[in-house]
C-alpha cells in the first residue's frame, strides 16, 4: 500500500511540475486557488438548504437541533 501511495504522489508530482513548467507558478497557483474556492462556494451553498430541498435533489439529510423555547430564555444566565 505504502508503495502505491509513494508511485501516485511521484506522479502527482510530475504532473505538477508538468503544468508549472508550462503555465508558470502563478498561473497555476491562481487556478488551484480559483478551484478550491468554487469547491467551498459550492458546498457553502448546499449547507443552507432545508431538510426537504436536501431529499427532493438526493443529498443526506442534516440533523437540527431543537430550538431553546421563549418562555426558559431568560432562565440561561449565558444568553
């Protein structure tokens, strides 16, 4: 296994340096940067649907927690 991890990181590593060679550094890093931020934009987005919107389109389920009722607010020192 070890030695799977090592052949695909060297691979990785040539194909880095494949595309920095022809792109340039701040080429590349201006588009790894560009995908990462679309990843987290994307499921920053997903976060905000509702439990029903998240069953219709085939993503789990998140679980929310019960809300603190009006009437023991005032009763929690923190708040």
């Amino acid at each position: 296994m070890f030695e799977l991890q090592l052949r695909d990181a060297r691979e990785l590593s040539l194909a880095l340096d494949a595309i920095r060679r022809k792109f340039g550094f701040w080429m590349t890093f201006r588009a790894l940067l560009a995908t990462e931020m679309q990843r987290r934009r994307n499921a920053r987005e997903l976060a905000f649907l509702d439990n029903r919107t998240r069953r219709d389109i085939g993503l789990p389920e998140i679980e929310v927690e019960p809300q603190i009722l009006w009437l023991f607010r005032g009763w929690d020192h923190r708040l």
